[in-house]
C-alpha cells in the first residue's frame, strides 16, 4: 500500500473554506480540466441533500461541498453513472472518505468504472444524523458550520462518525482538501496520485509545503478515534454477543429493509431476502410457531441481518447510512461497524482504503467466522 | 343475519378471551395478533399456538409494526384455520392483495375493530410509561382522534371494518367494563358455539362513529387541499419529492406494492454512461441518481387506486415525506374514475384488469 | 436550446390504425406538424405509462398515444385497456398540479389520414401554448 | 463480435430525394458523437425496393458482414417484408433490422426542406440506437395438418365442405340432426325469384353425401376441442343410444350451427295455444307447399289472414333481416290460391336488403295486401290489438294469424362457445374477429364462423362467407406446409413475475395460463398474437414483448425527443 505524499500546496482561504473549494471546482470545470463534477447540492425543500452532476460551472455556486447529513452515499451516486462502463467525460467526484471508500470496493464488485473519475475529499468532521437535520434543518446548518469551521467540536454527529478513524485523506484518494481547523490559514490541497499530480500541473498550482504538522494533527485524532471505537464496541459486542443479545437488539426492526436498500455495498439488485426463494410455506411457519408455541412477524429478520453481514460486512465502510434509514431507530450502524471490523481484522483487510486490495472471500472455511454462520442457523431455526 | 356477543370484561380481556376459546377448543390451530415482546415498549405480530403465550397479547394496541394484509398474505394459503385480529384498513390491504392473486382468505377467522387509529412510530418508541397510551384510549372513548397517530389515520373514515367475520366494537363504547364482539358470518357463528357470553341482536354502532367519520371528513378536505398546494406541478413534486433517497422502503412495506422486483429497480433503469453524459450537456447539471420523481409517479400508476392509507410508507420514510397522504390522495381521485373503493369487496375487479365499453367515452374521441 | 420554440411530441401509433392513418396522410401529401414522432407498436396497449412519464421527463413536450377506435381494436380490446390506463395516468398528473393536457389519447383509424393530421396540429398547437415541458431543464428529476 | 451497423437511405426516385437532403442527413448521421465507436456503413440508393435494390441490399449485408441493419425508405406497410426477405437470404437475422419511414413521415409531410431533413436524420438515428438493442429471434415452424372439422350441416355448412373438398381437403362435416339441410332445406320458394329451393339444397346434400372427401357424422355433437391452428385436437360425441366418441384431428374449424325461431308463446304479449288459428311463417311454409292450399283448423279455407312480422324484434333487440321477404312470399302465395282471402301484413320496419325485393314488394302490395305500421302488438288468440305510428289503438281480429319469429342462436350456441373458447356479442350470436374487418375470423386463430351463426343471414350471404372462410383456409393451412407462428410474442421472465394474474385478465386470446407448480404465469407463444398490452399491464416488467421490449421503446422514444 502506497503511502500519502508528503507534499501539497495551500489554498488560501477566501469566504470560508467550502466556498473556496467551490471556487476550486468551478475553475476546473472553467479550465476544462473536467467536463462535470459530482457534488452535493441542497434540495429545492432546503432540508435535505442529493448529489448532482455539473457541467455548467454556474450550478457550482448551489453546490455544497461536504453536506451536513449523508442522505445518498456518494458511492451510490458514481454507481448510477459509471455501473454500465466508463464514459467519455472527465469527472471529479467530491465525497467524504466514507463515500471515496464505499466507491472503491464497489470498483473492487465491478458496480463502478473509475478510468475516468477523479476521486477529491476533504477532511471530513462527521456527519449529522439525517433525522435530527431534517425536522430543523436551519439549525442543523448552523451546527454543521461550526463544527466544519472547528468553532464548535461538541456538535454532536452520528454515533459511527464519532468513532470513525478514516475521516482524513486515503491512499484511494486522487486529491484531498486537509483542513487546519482554524478559518483563514487556508486549505491543503494534497495530490495523492497521478492524477491528483496531473490536476495541480493543469492548474499550475506548486505543491511544496510540507504537511506534517496536519499529519500530525490528523494522526493524533485518528488515535484519539481509536480509543474512542474500541470503547464503544465493547459496548455493542454485548449487542451482538449470541442469538438472543441480537433478537434484543433487533427487536424493533420491522424488515423494512431499508438498511440495506441505503447501503452502498449492498449493490444486490434483488436482495436475497426479499427474493421469491425467501418466501415460505404456511405450514412450515406453523410448525416453526409450534415449535416455540409462536413466532414473530415479519419472519426472519435477524437472519436478514446476520445474512447481510455475512455478504458485505468485510466491505462495509462505517458510513452510517443504514442507522439514518432505519425507521425505529435501531444502530444498525454500530452493530455493522463493529462486525466488520471482526471479519476485516481476520484478514487484516481494511475496506476501501486500497483500490489494489481483493476482497477475501475464501470466508466460510475460516474458523473465525464460523460465528456468523452458527447465528445463521440459529436465525434459520 | 349476525348476532352480537357481550361479555363482562374489558374489551381487550374479553377479545383475548375468545381467542384462548378458539385455540383450546382447537377451533383454530393458531392466532395472529399483536404482542408485547420481551423487550420493554415493544410490540410485534405474532403467530400464536400455544393459548397460554396469549397472556402477552394486546390485540388492539394502536401499533401498526408492519402491514398485517401484506403479512397474511405472504403465508397463505392456510390450510389450518387460524384467527387474526387486524385493523380495518390491513384488512382492506388483505383483500386488495387477494384479489391479485397474492394468497388467499380461505381458513382465516378475520377480526377486526373499530380503530381510531395506530401511533407513529417515534410516537410509541418515546413513549415511556404509557402517558400517550392511556391518553389515546380515553379520546377512542370519546370518539376523538387521539394524539399521536399517523396523517392518513386523522384522516380515515373506514375504520368500522367493511369485511370481515368478527367486528369489535370500540369507539365511543365502555369497553373497560364490557366486551362487545359482532359475529357477521356464519364461520364466525360456528366458531363462537360454547363461547361464554350473553347472545342478543346486533346494537347500534355508538354514535361516536357518526360524529368521528364526519369530523375526520372534514379533516381529509383540509389535508388534501394542503397537499394540493404543495404539490403545485413539477415544481411541486420536486420540493416534496426533491428530498426522497431513493431507499424505496416505501413501496416495500406497501401491502398493494407486490413485485417481488420493483420495475423501477430493474436493468432497464440502469443507463448507459453515454445517455446519462447526453442529458448532462443538454442540462449543464442533473441529479444522479435520477428518476426520483419518476418512481414516484409511476407507482402512484400502478397502485394509488389501491392505496389504503395505511400510512406504513410514510413511517418508514427517512426523508420524512408524507407519502401516504399524498398517494390516498391521488388513490381518492383514480379510484373515483371506476368508482371503486380498495378493500370494500373482494368480488370487485382490480380496475387495471377489466374496462367497460362505454365508460370514459370522451376520451380519445376530442 | 432553439430560440423559437420546436415541440418534440412523443407518438406511440398502433401499426393498424393510427400508424395507418399516418401513413394516409403523408399518401395524400397532407402537411402536417413536424412536431410529431411516431414510434410504431402493434396496439396502443403496448403503451405502459410509463412510457409516457419517461417521455416527459426525457424531454418530451407532448405524448400522443394512438389507437384503433372503440370496438375496431385490432386484437379485441386493447384500446379499451389503452383508455383505462391512460385516464388514471391523467388523473394522477392532474392530482399532482401536472400539465395533463401534455398526454393525448387519439382514436384515428386507418382511413382518418385527415384527422390524423389535424389531431397532430391541434396538439402541437396545444403544446405550443403550454410551452416547453419544465422537466426539459429541471435538474432535479 | 464486434457491431458494424448498415444504414441504406432510400430516395424512392424523387419521392425522398426531392424533399430530403440526403447527404446532409449522412453528414448529420455520420458526425454524431455517440456513434464514434461503431462501425457504420452508410450509403443512399434510388430505389432500394426494386430488383437491383434488393441484390444491392444483399451484397451490401453479406459484403460487409453487417451486424444490424437500418433502412430509411418509405413505411413499413409498404416493403418492411421485402427487405426482411433480403435479410433472409443473408446471415443476417431479420429482426436486428429496423426500417425508418422517412417518406410519410418525413418527405411527404413537411413542406420545408431543412426541417424534413432534420426530422429524417434524427427519427434515423433514433433507428440505429434502437437496432442496437433488438435481438434475433428465430422463426419455427410446426407440423399442420390441412383438415377442416365443419360444425353445422345447414346451407352454409354444406357450401364450405363442398369448396374445401373440391380442393381435395379432407372434411369432417357434424350435424346435430338426423339429416342434412339445416333450416334453409325448409323452405321451397326462394326470394327473389321465387325460384326453388329445396331442390338446390337436396342436390348440395347428394354431392356432399357422394364426397368421399368429406365424412358426415349426423345425430353428432362436439365434445371437446383442444389446440390450435392447424393442430386442433377434436372429440366428437354421438346423439344416438350409444354416445360413441370419435376422436379426430383438423388444423381449422368452420362454425356453421346456424339459427333458431325464437317461440311467440314465450313473449309475452303473444297469448294463443295449438287450438288457435295462429301459425309461425314456417308452419305455413309447410301447408301450403306441401298440401298446396291454406286451411284452418277447421279444414276451411280462412276469410282473412293477418301476417304479423317483427314478433320478438323488440325483445331480441335485433332485426331478423330475411322474414320480411319471407312474409311477403307468404302473402303472395295466399293471394295466388285466391284472390277473396282478406289480407293485411303488420310490420315493425320493412327490411328489403337484396336489389330485387323492392320491386317484389310493390307487385304483391298492388295484388291487394295491406300493409300496416305499426309500434306495439298485442296478440290473444286471433285478436291482435296494436297501436299505430300515431299512437292510435286499433285491432284486428281474423280467421287466421301467422307470425314471423326472430332469428335466435341456435340451440347449444353457449355450449360450443365454451368448447371453442370463442366470444360471443351482446345478441348471443357467435362474435366475428372485426366487424368490418376480418368478418368471418373469430379471435381465436384458426376458427371461422359462417351463415346465421354469426347471426341473422339470409342463404346468399351464408354462401358468401362460407366461401370466404374457404379462401381463407385454402390459402393459410397447405398441405404439406409448416405453419410458423408469430414470434413478435409476449414472454414472461419467471423470476420477476409475483403471479398476480393481471396478464390473464388483459389477455383477450387466453394465451397466458398460470402454472400452480411454480406460481407464475406462462405465455403460450403459439397463440400469442403480440399486441403487448399483457406486458404494459404487468406492474414488475416481468413481461417482454418481443421485438417492442420496453428496453427498444425506451431508446428510441429518447432519441427521437433529443
């Protein structure tokens, strides 16, 4: 795995540093170093968040680099685009490292064509859960400025970004926005690859400052994080820990299925389980009932659950958009969080962050997951 | 010719009553109904074979976890009878469903009441210690609509169930001191033979219904015509529908939505690069993913006259987007066209299957 | 964009009849709209709606559906089916504030070569006056 | 493989060339953006439909080892088939060719040369976009056996057997009754001419009795039917003490069951018993050509006798079409035994369809017959109270009545609909494919319907169609010769389908079934008619018509609006 370059330039900053980038964007787009940039915009209603794809640099001023919420994972946006190939046009692509990961283990499924995609992200301080930013969104505006301008780091963000140890640049990253906090000092902008190089030489920007004390800043969070997560999964392994922590933890869940229609990894077109091979016969139920003198509807749903982990917990990234769709509010995020870092751990591979790295997937003969598969069949019994 | 049975208990002790009836004296060989589960403020549909698990029951707790008529029908058909107690409107969706040939209603012993309404689901998950509850079953005394549930239940007015084998009748009576169950079928009457309880002809339905059905008329008009300002034409649609993610949990907890894969997430909404690349540089920008609008609209083709208003679409909407307002809405008015009511009667032709030849006559003509 | 305003109508014609009659009318030299662009299908019940709310969100000003007239369908009662599906489709876009009037049903049998042309005026005319469909330039679809 | 996609615009001599500029069309063509990557061989022709166009064709696909194949020319109606032919000759599938029509859409309609041109070049990239997406589809073909099972051994019945076996088909002929003949052998003067009838009938029923070609089943009925056109599975089931079935096998069926009288007894309005001097048209028919005189019950000849028409019209809600002439025959012949006889005739409307009846009418009129208007009847006995066109009460009383009964579907009609699984209309009748149309098709391929069965015919017409359904089947079932059904069909992808049934509903040609095994529903490509609207009805798209998928429409609806 490559490692992050040392160098990059400084942007000075000028109306904030998400207009800067904006300001950023549009020039590309002027200087024809793209066709068309993917970016987050506020929808017309002002209380949520969708992504679109520019090409007249005019839109680029509706734009907002780095939303507050996550309402659309980015990846899933590239997805729509590129799943049938790559295209003709120059595009660069402004995410959350969440999102640059998701993107690049769906490169890793063949759901994204990235030849001619630029990956850009910014540093990125959390996301704000969707529920809270939807019923004010005025405030949870407010919110999101302070703690992007680091005037306010108390503002309260999604439990997994909180304990998100990726929020900075990635080794799958073209180019990289690095934040110095305080307003003003201005913005790195750090290529990390030939393509980021090429986009700095295009733009006849010199990257020569060093960035080791934002290396460091960065680096200090990201072990400050980890503390942080490891706390908290000791919390959720309780959670998770046997048949029944999970029927507790689950109880709420209505197998809406949202969770997974939200996810980025799972790119099943028809999930297994709502698929017809998932519907059972009236009689089975019965006797599954009799069995226990009941059974709880809708059927299945931890098998749902232990099932989607097992199919995408070794790409999921943490970004948190399953806790945001879930309807009764159950942190799907963190138990999803907490199991991928399992299975990751068992192989010592870390989703997204290189687009080199296969995904393992000589899984189920490894000791080490036979877990899942014993909740499995619990789950199925 | 139906009878009425009334038993000296509170209603739900006497419902739950008859339903131990039923499953001792194996006239059925299985409950559906609602449960608390183990889990402090948490309820869910069960499938009960074992009488004495029937002391978690709570048949009319106002929670509508999923759509019951979309879960009936799932696992039919029963080849053992089996109760369900149902709200009207999921006993609606059941036979919408049936209808299409999604299960069947054969071996159902179909109870329902007559319900003011089931709670949001932020509603009952901050409900601690019971406050909204209790609160919503004095305004059912009251034959009020209580606080605290969904949009399109403010709005119902078919919440004396229209089918069915067994009505409980709720709104408007005393039922802390006495449970009054309406048997409309002669199945039903079969079934309730050795059941305790004092028979007698069916009494009038409160006039609480009357006055609610009125108030909640009322109520629709207000709401619709709110709707209908927001939903002012495209523009409209993309302020309210703008915000949709595209999870489409709306049409999967939707009991009329049946396709296993929605159209709209099949291959032939998958674009090639080069047409999305097209719409750009007519554009100078667009949405990805796109046709969120057009999901919309094109299920409200395929179902509104089927619609319901269950209100589950908008529960489990993470935009928070009144879906289920705005498509019985629409529902009303393509309904109106063949003048026909989801629910009201199984024998009704799904209007997509069947024409009449001098209907809609100016259409095409002009 | 074109400066004078160039409807582009959507025409799903049943190969029987209005497709037919359209041929009629280029037979008997007939000028007519060039707004029009038919695509040919066997009956108008191929015509899923939506079709027709693609059209209009691909761009389309107007679509215009033809078919056989009441009782003269081709295959029975496709038509009748045609009509059904397309009065709920109209009235789905009128409860949502939408222009209806950009979808048309035409009955034009093989023989109205005249009507066919006349419909395809009216219509673009109509559509004229409705001016260009909002979706061309909506961005948020 | 790689795509290399043939464009041919045809100028149809000065028909295109004239109002489209063709080359800027190729120019247009050529330097769209999106076609960068494929392969196009792009060339314009004069007349690509005449003999040296075809071989044009032919060498151009075969040279060029086209892919897919657009050809910009006049409409589809006019030469899709002959260039599908040229495909045929060629490895290239027919159905990876798309035709644009340029000239009635194009050429023909736009006066301005630049918009035709524009137009052209669009609606041809449109095509090519679209041909992309169309797959080969392979025509099959099955086995067909040339026999005809002929339902109905009546004047139209007879007609068809007799054309079908003097083209040596092999024909089943089964009537219900003990004989030969039908209705039509009942009555002895025929209108116009008065000519005779019976005998014509009788010599039909020798020559189709000495046919060895045809085989008569009388007293016989059909059981069960099965199949389709050109394999129809037949069973049928003898009327006779010992209810044999024969089992037989035809690739077409002729429906020719005819009519029945409706009974005046069963209006009301009609009250008289077998004592009453009251008698049906055919009745008398009977009396006076075989006993050559009018009598009463009695034994006396009447003083006068009242001829009502239209009995039943009014609840049928149809008219008959042939009792007029029939009555008026009645009234002539009771007026050539003697001249004394009082005779009035009551009608509803007249109904004189054939060119000579109106002067037929006037003679028998001047003879000294009345002719009475009239809205409503009463009949008791031989009393008939009616009221006039002004709304006047009158009666008559007379010696004798005769009625003329409406034509009714003959006995057993709802019966064989079932067995045939063809419709029938609103008046019972057995219901044609199009009225105007396709007269004497029924729905379902392969099923014709001839004479009254269709309902109220006189015998020429009955003829008339009897003869047409010949054509029709002499030309479509040769023997010898493969049928190929349609391959443009519907198809369900099992998978996706959630078996709701809509399809069923929708399906006028009952070609989809549902399969209880698997719970979804299945298309029966062989009846399948390709119309599509199963696959715009299913809400999942489970449903695919074939060569109009939603995949093509899509695409060329996109590009034609771009």
């Amino acid at each position: 795995m490559k490692d992050i370059s040392n160098k990059g330039a400084l942007i000075p900053v000028k109306g904030g540093v998400r207009k800067t980038i904006l300001e950023f964007a549009k020039s590309l787009l002027r200087e024809g170093v793209f066709d068309g940039i993917l970016i987050s915009m506020r929808v017309p209603a002002k209380d949520s968040y969708a992504w679109v794809l520019i090409k007249d640099p005019s839109f680029i001023d509706k734009a907002t680099p780095l939303a507050p919420i996550i309402a659309v994972q980015g990846a899933k946006a590239l997805k729509s685009f590129t799943r049938k190939g790559k295209g003709s046009m120059k595009i660069a692509a402004v995410m959350r490292p969440c999102e640059i990961r998701a993107t690049v283990e769906l490169v890793k499924l063949n759901q994204i064509h990235l030849e001619n995609i630029t990956l850009i992200s910014i540093d990125c301080p959390g996301a704000l859960p969707m529920s809270y930013y939807i019923k004010n969104p005025e405030d949870g505006e407010k919110d999101f400025n302070d703690l992007f301008s680091g005037k306010d780091r108390t503002v309260s963000t999604r439990a997994v970004c909180q304990i998100c140890d990726h929020f900075s640049i990635l080794p799958s990253c073209d180019l990289h926005f690095g934040l110095t906090g305080e307003e003003g000092e201005g913005v790195f902008l750090i290529p990390n690859s030939e393509k980021g190089e090429r986009i700095l030489k295009e733009m006849k920007i010199k990257s020569s400052e060093t960035l080791t004390d934002w290396k460091n800043s960065v680096k200090e969070l990201i072990e400050e994080r980890k503390k942080q997560r490891a706390e908290r999964f000791q919390e959720v392994k309780s959670m998770v820990a046997g048949f029944d922590s999970m029927l507790d933890t689950f109880a709420k869940c209505i197998g809406c299925h949202n969770c997974q229609s939200a996810c980025p990894i799972c790119y099943c077109r028809l999930c297994y389980f709502d698929s017809a091979v998932s519907k059972q016969d009236s009689d089975f139920i019965l006797q599954k009932a009799r069995r226990r003198g009941g059974i709880s509807f809708p059927v299945d749903r931890i098998l749902f659950h232990v099932g989607r982990m097992s199919h995408m917990s070794l790409s999921c990234v943490s970004c948190g958009v399953c806790s945001d769709a879930c309807p009764v509010s159950i942190p799907v995020a963190d138990v999803f969080s907490y199991v991928a870092d399992q299975t990751q751990g068992t192989f010592e591979y870390r989703s997204g962050e290189d687009i080199e790295e296969a995904i393992p997937v000589a899984q189920y003969q490894l000791e080490e997951v036979r877990g899942v598969e014993e909740l499995i069949k619990q789950a199925e019994e | 010719m139906s009878i009425q049975i009334r038993i000296k208990k509170g209603v739900e002790q006497g419902l739950i009553d008859f339903l131990k009836f039923l499953l001792t004296n194996e006239k059925v060989s299985a409950v559906f109904t609602l449960r608390k589960t183990p889990k402090e403020g948490v309820y869910d549909y069960g499938l009960i074979t074992d009488s004495e698990m029937l002391t978690d029951a709570v048949p009319l707790h106002p929670l509508m976890p999923v759509n019951a008529g979309q879960e009936l029908s799932r696992f039919t058909p029963m080849k053992k009878p089996v109760a369900a107690v149902i709200k009207p409107c999921e006993l609606r969706s059941f036979i919408e469903l049936v209808k299409r040939a999604q299960g069947s209603m054969e071996n159902f012993l179909l109870i329902s009441y007559t319900c003011a309404g089931c709670f949001r689901f932020d509603v009952s998950l901050e409900d601690q210690g019971n406050k909204h509850l209790s609160d919503y079953w004095k305004a059912v005394e009251r034959g009020e609509n209580p606080e605290g549930i969904r949009e399109t239940c403010t709005v119902c007015e078919y919440f004396v169930p229209i089918n069915g084998d067994v009505t409980v009748k709720l709104i408007g009576e005393k039922f802390n001191d006495e449970a009054v169950l309406i048997f409309h079928t002669k199945k039903a009457e079969e079934m309730a033979e050795g059941f305790e309880g004092e028979r007698s002809e069916v009494e009038q339905f409160s006039d609480k219904i009357g006055s609610l059905t009125e108030k909640r008329r009322s109520e629709k008009i207000k709401l619709f015509d709110r709707i209908g300002k927001e939903m002012k034409g495209l523009g409209g649609m993309i302020d309210v529908f703008g915000r949709c993610i595209k999870c489409h949990g709306c049409s999967r907890v939707c009991p009329i939505c049946l396709c296993i894969l929605c159209d709209f997430e099949s291959s032939l909404f998958d674009y090639d690069v080069s047409q999305i690349e097209k719409e750009l540089l007519r554009k100078g920008a667009m949405r990805l993913p796109t046709d969120t609008i057009l999901y919309q609209i094109g299920r409200m083709n395929h179902m509104s006259f089927s619609c319901v208003g269950c209100g589950m679409c908008t529960e489990v909407c993470p935009a928070n987007i009144s879906v289920s307002a705005i498509f019985l809405r629409t529902g009303e008015e393509t309904a109106k066209l063949f003048d026909y009511v989801p629910g009201r009667d199984i024998e009704e032709p799904v209007p997509v299957t069947v024409y009449k030849e001098d209907e809609l006559s100016t259409l095409g003509e002009e | 964009m074109e400066d004078t305003f160039y409807p582009r109508i959507v025409s799903f014609l049943c190969k029987w009849c209005s497709y037919s009659g359209a041929d009629l009318a280029g037979t008997s030299r007939i000028k007519y709209s060039p707004s029009i662009l038919p695509i040919r299908v066997m009956c108008s019940s191929r015509v899923n709606p939506v079709f027709v709310i693609k059209s209009f969100f691909g761009g389309a000003d107007g679509v215009l559906i033809g078919g056989c007239h009441p009782g003269d369908c081709h295959y029975q009662s496709g038509n009748y089916h045609t009509r059904r599906r397309i009065a709920i489709l109209q009235k789905v876009f009128d409860s949502l504030g939408m222009e209806k009037e950009r979808v048309r049903l035409a009955w034009i049998s093989a023989s109205e070569g005249s009507r066919f042309a006349q419909v395809s005026d009216e219509f673009t005319n109509k559509i004229i006056s409705l001016g260009e469909n909002p979706a061309k330039k909506e961005i948020f679809l | 493989m790689s795509m290399k996609i043939g464009v041919f615009i045809c100028e149809c001599g000065p028909n295109i060339a004239e109002h489209i500029d063709i080359d800027s069309v190729i120019k247009k063509i050529v330097a769209t953006e999106e076609f960068k990557d494929i392969e196009l061989v792009i060339k314009r022709h004069k007349l690509l439909c005449s003999n040296e166009g075809q071989e044009f064709l032919e060498k151009e696909i075969i040279s060029n080892e086209l892919t897919h194949l657009v050809i910009a020319a006049c409409s589809p109606r006019d030469h899709e088939s002959t260039f599908i032919n040229v495909c045929k000759k060629t490895p290239l599938n027919p159905y990876l060719f798309k035709m644009v029509n340029i000239r009635e859409q194009c050429a023909w309609i736009i006066p301005d040369k630049e918009e035709a041109t524009n137009k052209a070049a669009r609606y041809i990239r449109a095509a090519i976009r679209r041909v992309l997406y169309q797959s080969e589809l392979l025509e099959r073909e099955i086995e067909s056996r040339p026999d005809v099972l002929i339902i109905g051994g009546g004047i139209a019945g007879l007609e068809a057997a007799l054309s079908l076996a003097s083209k040596e088909r092999k024909v089943y002929l089964v009537e219900k009754k003990e004989s030969l003949g039908g209705k039509a052998s009942l009555y002895n003067l025929l209108l116009p001419r008065q000519s005779g009838g019976v005998d014509e009938i009788q010599k039909k029923i020798q020559d189709v009795e000495n046919s060895e070609n045809i085989q008569v089943f009388t007293e016989t009925e059909v059981e069960s039917v099965v199949g389709f056109f050109g394999n129809f599975e037949i069973v049928l089931k003898s009327l006779k003490a010992d209810e044999s079935r024969t089992e037989l096998k035809a690739g077409g069926i002729v429906v020719a069951t005819g009519f029945d009288l409706v009974n005046p007894q069963a209006l009301s309005g009609y009250k008289y018993t077998k004592d009453d001097d009251v008698y049906t048209s055919l009745e008398i028919e009977k009396m006076i050509y075989s006993d050559g005189k009018v009598y009463l019950k009695s034994g006396e000849q009447p003083r006068s006798v009242t001829l009502v028409n239209c009995v039943g019209r009014d609840e049928k809600g149809y008219c008959s079409r042939i009792c007029c002439g029939a009555m008026i025959k009645i009234a002539k012949a009771i007026r050539d035994l003697s001249p004394d006889i009082k005779i009035n005739v009551l009608y509803r409307d007249l109904c004189l369809p054939h060119k000579e009846d109106q002067r037929f009418f006037d003679e028998v009129k001047e003879s000294g017959v009345d002719f009475i208007r009239v809205k409503g009847i009463k009949l008791k006995e031989r009393r008939i109270e009616y009221t006039g066109m002004d709304g006047s009460k009158s009666e008559i009383t007379s010696d004798m009545v005769i009625l003329a009964p409406a034509m009714v579907p003959a006995e057993g009609t709802e019966e064989l609909a079932e067995i045939l699984g063809i419709p029938l209309d609103e008046t019972g009748f057995f219901q044609e494919a199009h009225y105007h149309l396709n007269p004497v098709s029924t729905t379902t391929e392969g099923i014709y319907i001839v004479g009254a069965a269709n309902g109220p015919q006189g015998i020429s017409e009955s003829i008339l169609q009897a003869q047409a359904a010949c054509g029709k089947i002499l030309t479509r079932l040769i023997p010898g010769e493969k049928i190929v059904p349609e391959v443009k069909v519907s198809e369900i992808l099992e998978s996706f389908c959630t078996g709701c049934r809509t399809c069923l509903e929708v399906c006028c040609y009952g070609a989809i079934y549902f399969d209880e095994e698997k719970g979804v529903s299945v298309v029966n490509d062989v009846i399948c008619r390709g119309c599509g609207n199963c696959a715009a009805s299913c809400p999942s798209g489970a449903i695919q018509a074939k060569h109009f998928t939603s995949r093509q429409l899509y695409t060329e609806m996109i590009e034609a609006i771009r």
